[in-house]
C-alpha cells in the first residue's frame, strides 16, 4: 500500500512519495521494469511496488541469472553417449544413426546409397544392404 506523506500547506498540499510511487499525489507506481533487472531474455512484470522475471527456457532465479542443467533430467535418447549442458541449453551427443537436440530422429542413412547393390533399407538407427 502506498503511505505517502502529505504536508498540509497554505492553500495546498505536498507529499512526499516512498520508495516505488511518484507523482504530486504519489499515485504512480514507478514501473521497476522501465531499465529490465532481468537476464539472459527474461520479461520483466511490473506488480504493485515490485517486479517479477518470467524466465526463457534454459534460466532461473529471481533475475534469471541461475542456468539450468538440462543434462540432470536426462533428456537424450536412443543410446546417445552424452549429454552437455550450455548457458540456457544442452546437446546430446549421438552415436550414428540419431540426430536432433534429444538424439530422437532416425537418419535415413540410404539417402546417400551406401550399399554396393541396389537396394538399401533405412532401419531404426542404422540400414540394410539386400
């Protein structure tokens, strides 16, 4: 709540505003995102006297200064051999055959016909030469 205090002058008023209000009635709130206190693309909400940092993926804490390690919830799949985590991110590291940030996405190896006959067939994370 705003306490502001008011002097009582001749003829008029003035009041002198605290801290997050302005104005000659100290009605304003001051806006504490107008300079954005939020990191690594965080949004800034202005609340009543305050403010609150929605955080982008990747980030956390009051100001969203704190990176998450994506790598602690195990997010790769299908036998990838590791897992990095970035400054707001993480990739996996795939062993042949998978691609995509979780290694989740079968490569069609017989794009580029490896096999010496005629015919290739793509299998999950690998082929088959007939």
């Amino acid at each position: 709540m705003n306490a502001a205090a008011c002097v009582n002058n001749e003829g008029s008023f003035t009041c002198t505003c605290v801290n997050g209000w302005e104005g000659s009635l100290c009605d304003q709130d001051v806006g504490e995102c107008q300079y954005n206190p939020c990191q690594n693309g965080g949004k800034c909400l202005t609340t009543i006297n305050s403010y609150a940092c929605i955080c982008a993926y990747g980030w956390d804490g009051a100001h969203c200064e704190q990176d998450i390690n994506e790598c602690l919830t195990r997010p790769c799949s299908n036998g990838a051999s590791s897992c990095t985590n970035l400054q707001g991110s993480f990739i996996c590291h795939s062993k042949s055959g998978w691609e995509g940030p979780t290694c989740a996405i079968d490569i069609d190896e017989c794009i580029n016909n490896p096999c010496e006959g005629p015919s290739c067939t793509n299998t999950q994370g690998s082929f088959e030469c007939h």
